[in-house]
C-alpha cells in the first residue's frame, strides 16, 4: 500500500508541484500514515 502511495503522490508531485522538498515531505507523512 505504501509503495502505490509513494508512486501516485510522486507523480501529482512532477505534474502539479514545482518544489520537490514539499512532496518528500508528503511522501514521508504518507508512508507512516500507510504503515
């Protein structure tokens, strides 16, 4: 579950988001709300 989280937030991250440092951010919020 996490890793489909991480790859769907790093591809709104690529698409939508310019600064990478605010979707590492949600990457890790998102994993340890997954796990």
């Amino acid at each position: 579950m996490s890793e489909v989280y991480e790859f769907t937030i790093r591809i709104a991250c690529n698409t939508w988001y310019e600064t990478s440092l605010y979707c590492e951010q949600e990457i890790v919020e998102g994993i340890n709300f997954f796990d």
